[in-house]
C-alpha cells in the first residue's frame, strides 16, 4: 500500500514533520521525494511512502 503526503515547512513551530515522522514510526517506508517549489519562508514536498 502506498500514501502520498505533502510535507510543509514554514518554520519550526508552523509544520508538519510531526505526521511524517509518525507514519515512519509505524513501519511507512519512503519511497521518493520531491520538492514541490518554496514560497517566501515555506518549503513544500510531496512524499510517497509505502508500507508493507
């Protein structure tokens, strides 16, 4: 099974990186990454993760 997740990053209190690394944590798998570009102080990458 796979599931894309698009990871934001507009400062160190305003993100997301909390749901990525509590898919990782149970046993998803990065598959790729991919920036999707950066507006101003944010940063944007689609994620495809895959699970077993």
């Amino acid at each position: 099974m796979q599931k894309a997740i698009i990871v934001n990053y507009v400062t160190d209190k305003k993100n997301n990186l909390g749901e990525l690394n509590e898919l990782l944590a149970q046993g998803w798998k990065v598959v790729s990454q991919s920036s999707m570009g950066s507006g101003g102080m944010s940063v944007h990458a689609l994620v495809i993760l895959e699970k077993q």
